[in-house]
C-alpha cells in the first residue's frame, strides 16, 4: 500500500511520545559516582547475581527472561573502578536526590509551561530483565501538564519524571547476561506527551522540538545512546502499540507509518479469514514429527538441525494458505510475526511455513509430501514447523498458536522493539499498568522558590527566543535560521559552533542544511558524514587551508571514495593554492580562449571566471580568483586599447 493512499485523519491514528535524555550532570542521580561511562582501559571487577521474581510479578515479564529466570539465568555485574559505587551495587542505600538534576528537569518543566509537583516522591518501579541492581528503577514526578505547540495542533505534556538510567547490556548467552553497572544511576528526565500526535511528520516535529529544548538548557548529555524515544501508536479499530528504543529522530515516521500499515494488515488478515469461514478452533495444538519426511530433500538446514538432536514438529493450518506469507509491513509477513513469538517464548531460531516453501533445499516434491502426510489440500491450506527438542518445540508452538488465534478477531497489544530499518518486532505483552512503590530509603524533596528560581536561572529558551538568538547573535539569514529550528541537525549546528569558533556559523548552516541535502538528492549517502568529519573540513576552511567553496566537492569527492579515502585525504586534494600558482592559471587561460575573451569585451569577467574556478574546482576562495581575474582583464583593455 502506498503511503500517499493513507488519510491518517481518517483512520483515527493517535501517538504519544516519551522522550528519555540522559542529563550531565556531576554526579549521578543517588551517589557520588560520575556520569562518565567508563572506557575500555579502566579496571573492573565483577560480581553474581540470578534473577528472581515472585510469582506476582511474573505476569509483567518478558516471557524470554521469565523462561531463562526459570531455569536461574545468571547475571553478572561490571563494577568499573571510580564509576560505580555500593550504591550502583545494591549494598548500600541511595544517598539523597542528586539537586542538580533535579533542578535541570524543573528549568526543563519550565520551558515546557509544565507545573512543578509541591514535594517529589521517589518510587520503586519493578524491572525484572536484570539492567537493575536492585530488581527495580527508582522515579519520580517532577511536573505535571503542559504543552508543545505545533501547527497541526497543541500536544499536551501528560508527565515529566526524573529516573535513574538502568545499566547497559554488554553480552548475552546461554544462561548469562552482562551488564555494566558504570550508567546505572545516572540520572534521566523523561517527557510523555499525550496521545494528541496526529500524523507520522507531526510526532517527529515534536521530539525534534522536545529534543532541541533539552539541548538548549546545555545540560544534557550529547551523542548516541543519550536520549531514546518510544512510541505508542494506535488507530480506530487496531490497539495502542507500544514501540521501544526508537534512536533515531528521522526513523520515527517511518515507524509510526510502518505500524499503521501493520495494524491494518493484521485487520485485513482478520476479515480475510472470516470470509473464508475458518474458524479460531480449528487451529488445533497437534504436533506432527515431519523430520524423516524434511530429511528426503538433503536440506542443510534440516541437516544440521537432525545432527544436533532437533526434530522437525509441524502443525496444521487450514484454510490458511497465503495468510503466512502475508507482507504486513516491508519484508515482514504475519508468517514473520509467529517466528517472533516462537524466538520470544520457545527459545528456538523461528519457523518455517508453506508459503515460504520450497526454500531452504527443501524441494517442492517434499513440500507435497508433507502437506499429505498431514491430510492437508495444498490449495487452500498451511503449515509451519519449528526446528526444536520436544519440550522447546512445545512452548513456540504453544505461543504460535495462541497469536494464530488472536488473528481471528484483533490487533494484540503487544510492547515492539524498533528496527534500523523502521520495522517493529515482537518483544512482549503489554504489562499492566506499572506497580510502583515508595522509595522509604530516599527522604521526599520540597520544590522550595529557591529551587525554583534556580531553575529559572537555566530555563532553556523557547524557539522564538531561539530564532532570534540564531539571527542576531549567529548572524544567521531569517531564512536559513527557520529551517534550522525545524530540522534535526540543528544539534549538529550547535556542536560544530561551539566547538569551531574560527568558522562563521552561517557557513555551518549551510553545509549541513543546503551542501549534504543537494549532495543527498544526488543520491549520495550523506550520513556517511559524520560529526567528526564536518568538523575537519570545516576547521580547514578556518584556517583557511581551503576555499569555502570547496566544501561541496570535498564531500562530493569524500562520499563517492565509498570509504577508500579518509576525508582529510580529501581535504589535501583540495587545499587552496597560492596566488602566484592562481595567477598562472590565470594567464594560462586568457592565452587559451585570446578570441573569445576579445570578442566578450566588457562581458569577458564572467566568462573568464567560469572558466578559472571550473579550474581550481574550489582550491582558491572565490574573491581572490575574482580579484586576479579584474586585474588580468584590465591588463588585457589596456594592452588591446593602445
Ligand atoms: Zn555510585
């Protein structure tokens, strides 16, 4: 389905956004440590844990962990040395709540004209995945209400909290996780907006926004993995989807479309199947072994699979034939969707179904054969198989079955992860609504006036404010400062400001919003060029080591290399040569095209300039090769005149 058919007005789409920023400040948000994540040099012990719920918890967890949990999936702590501390460790109890933070995330509630809470209570909210220490995150709510203004209308502000970050996941095995402990506790403001986004552009316009006024306030942390963003997305008729970890602001549009096309997917699949008068019970829980059958067609696959002690277990779908392969999204059929739940709760490498089929070296005669040793019609009906011992085969298709017969009548609320490429994949159910309970360790904090006319102090501007800072203290045109403040590099801008002062921000400006956009309409893939690189180029332009109007071709040169030369290799290639070297060329030229030069008279200034900067492709600024030329042209009159 083409996007351009979708009304998104008329399918009732609704989104909420909530925004995580990682906040820099000293300390972190319950103990002395830093808010550094330590490098790979600093010494580090580690310590044991396992996993533990109780049973009441149980209905909260993602179904991979409960199952790993079930069997005492252990865990184990990096403690890098000066980055965490008892604290992180769970051996002693949090100090009190770290008033940087605290005041960072007021001047942010501020600016959002959200109203700050009389006193913040911290809560214990329950996480069982293990990125906690202590089994569960400690919050609180600093503000409520609020609101963003945007041209397709208002988006209120529900909440804003402070927490802590969880630790970060550095490997996983069979039967172990590993986290470091060294970004547990540092502290995290958290922004929910209400479900008021109307359209895939508008929620990126909004975490744009959002992401920029925390940027403004100058205290939050930059770079990737610093902020995070989830979504919950919903239609008339489908269900609120909840989507995690989207990390890239130009990505959430394309999820939130690729999710309006999934649900709607799933409500066609849901009327195709009641069209054809199958009905949810006759999706029956009967494993049939197909292994000795699968061996027939010499798969690798199946193979292998035999070799390490697996079986081939299929069941019977009827009247399904084509809904496995349905596409739901780009590249991922409702077929797909079933491989998630059989990965999430039977621990196994996924299915593999008939529409799929042959595939695999498993041959189309085998594929027959299967489908009548399970007395099935091959023109109107399914099966799928996993590749599993008996126990784990049970539990996927146990999950299998359970989504095919969801499909029957709703979209299921389902937690999603994002992928690179837009698409949504399974995590897990949708928790209840959170448990939480007071933090009896940490003393509640009275928002006093001091507190808040701290966070006055540092309140973050309002675009406006902001506009205005870009035209009159950057010198930026009006122009070029209203489409900064609408697009996502304007972080990148600010960076590259404040860390190349030599250059002038309206040349920043331009190379990010007007060079990469015309070099990207060429085809060019301008994410290639990172931070790290516009920085080079542009301090070289600083120096005046080369033209400014080389920067196009630089990065045109640097983009088309495909990585085969370093951008200062490039730089080198285009570094400005000296006048005397210019005004050879010069002269070289005007012995070139004598007639033409002659004959253009008073018009030979542009002629000639054109053909000297096609030259210099850019390796002499513009006024200086301006300047030779006048001279060689008068020289010219003057000579041709007597
Ligand atoms: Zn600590």
């Amino acid at each position: 389905m083409e996007d351009e058919e979708i009304n998104y007005g008329e399918l009732g789409l609704k989104v909420g956004l909530e925004i995580h920023q990682q906040l820099n400040t000293k300390h972190k948000l319950f103990c002395a440590c830093p808010t550094q994540l330590a490098s790979d040099e600093v010494k580090r012990k580690a310590i044991e844990r396992y996993l533990k719920a109780t049973k009441s918890e149980v209905g909260e967890i993602d179904p991979a962990a409960l199952y790993e949990m079930r069997k005492g999936r252990k865990i184990i702590y990096e403690v890098p040395e000066g980055h965490a501390c008892l604290v992180e460790m769970d051996e002693e109890p949090p100090h009190e709540l770290n008033q940087e933070a605290l005041t960072i995330t007021l001047a942010i509630a501020k600016a959002l004209h959200s109203i700050p809470v009389d006193e913040i209570y911290v809560m214990r909210k329950i996480v069982i995945d293990g990125s906690n220490t202590t089994g569960f995150q400690r919050t609180a709510i600093v503000a409520l209400g609020g609101e963003v203004s945007d041209p397709e209308g208002t988006v209120k502000i529900q909440t804003i909290c402070l927490e802590e970050d969880a630790a970060r996941k550095v490997s996983e095995g069979r039967g172990f996780i590993r986290y470091n402990i060294d970004r547990l506790g540092i502290p995290l403001i958290e922004i929910s907006t209400a479900p008021d986004i109307r359209d895939p552009e508008q929620a990126m316009r909004v975490a744009l926004k959002l992401g920029l006024l925390m940027r403004l306030s100058g205290k939050v942390k930059r770079g990737l993995g610093t902020i995070r963003q989830d979504l919950n997305i919903s239609i008339k008729g489908g269900v609120k989807t909840e989507v995690k970890g989207v990390s890239k602001l130009e990505l959430i549009p394309k999820v939130i479309r690729y999710e309006v096309l999934r649900q709607l997917n799933l409500l066609k699949i849901r009327d195709e199947l009641r069209k054809r008068g199958i009905s949810n019970d006759s999706v029956k829980n009967e494993l049939t072994d197909i292994t000795d059958i699968l061996l027939k067609s010499r798969s690798k696959l199946v193979m292998r699979s035999v070799k390490k002690g697996l079986r081939a277990y299929a069941i019977r779908l009827r009247g399904f034939k084509g809904i496995l392969g349905w596409e739901l999204q780009p590249n991922r059929r409702f077929g797909t969707e079933l491989s998630d739940y059989a990965k999430a709760w039977g621990g196994v490498q996924g299915i593999i179904h008939s529409d799929e089929l042959p595939n695999y070296g498993i041959t189309q005669k085998v594929v027959n054969e299967v489908f009548s040793l399970l007395n099935l019609d091959p023109s109107k009906d399914a099966f799928l198989f996993v590749l599993a011992d008996h126990e784990k085969a049970e539990r996927a298709i146990n999950a299998v079955i359970d989504r095919v017969r969801k499909a029957f009548h709703e979209v299921p609320k389902e937690t999603r992860g994002a992928n690179p490429d837009g698409t949504t994949r399974y995590l897990r159910p949708q928790p209840g609504a959170a448990r939480m309970y007071p933090e009896t360790d940490v003393p509640p904090v009275r928002v006093t006036e001091d507190l808040l006319s701290e966070a006055e102090k540092i309140r973050p501007p309002t675009p406006d404010e902001m506009l205005s800072e870009l035209i009159s203290n950057h010198g930026l045109s009006e122009e070029l400062a209203k489409q900064l403040i609408r697009d996502p590099h304007i972080t990148t801008y600010l960076d590259l400001v404040a860390e190349l002062p030599n250059v002038q921000p309206q040349l920043i400006a331009s190379t990010l919003l007007i060079h990469l956009k015309s070099l990207k309409s060429e085809g060019l893939d301008v994410d290639k060029v990172g931070v790290e690189e516009l920085k080079q180029l542009l301090a070289m332009v600083g120096k005046g080591a080369i033209a400014k109007e080389a920067i196009p071709e630089v990065l045109k040169t640097y983009l088309s290399s495909k990585g085969k030369k370093s951008i200062q290799e490039v730089i080198n290639e285009f570094s400005s040569i000296t006048k005397e070297e210019l005004e050879k060329i010069v002269e070289e030229i005007t012995g070139q095209f004598k007639e033409e030069i002659r004959a253009r008279g008073n018009r030979a200034f542009s002629f000639l300039m054109g053909k000297v900067m096609a030259k210099v492709r850019g390796r002499a600024d513009g006024k200086l090769v301006a300047n030779v030329v006048k001279e060689k042209i008068s020289e010219l009159n003057k000579t041709g005149g007597s």
